[in-house]
C-alpha cells in the first residue's frame, strides 16, 4: 500500500492527478481506517501479467 503523496513523488505528478485516478477507477486503491491508499500490490500483479495501460474506469469495483 502507498499513500497518495508517496504514489504521486513515485511518479511525478500532482497529489491532485493521483486522487482523480483513484476517485476514476484508473488505478487500485483501497480504504484503509480513513484515508484511501494506492494498492501497490494490484498494480504489481497487473504488470506482471501483461498490463501496460492504466484506463478510467479499470478499477471502479474495488
């Protein structure tokens, strides 16, 4: 698990850009007590099988 801030210096975007991804579905997240985290794990087990494009709306069920 990776907080929206940490997730956002990984990859060099704006905290904001993270929390519309995760708010769209584009990437795995996960509420943990209050705050959501970005599920590093899914997103691990994606590309390894294969996953190369991040799309809204990938995540929308979790």
């Amino acid at each position: 698990m990776c907080s929206k801030e940490v997730y956002a210096a990984m990859l060099g975007v704006s905290v904001d850009t993270v929390i519309s991804w995760m708010q769209s579905g584009t990437v795995p997240s996960v509420k943990m007590g209050r705050p959501r985290v970005v599920n590093l794990a899914q997103i691990r087990t994606d590309l390894a099988k294969g996953k190369t494009i991040f799309a809204q709306g990938d995540y929308v069920d979790e």
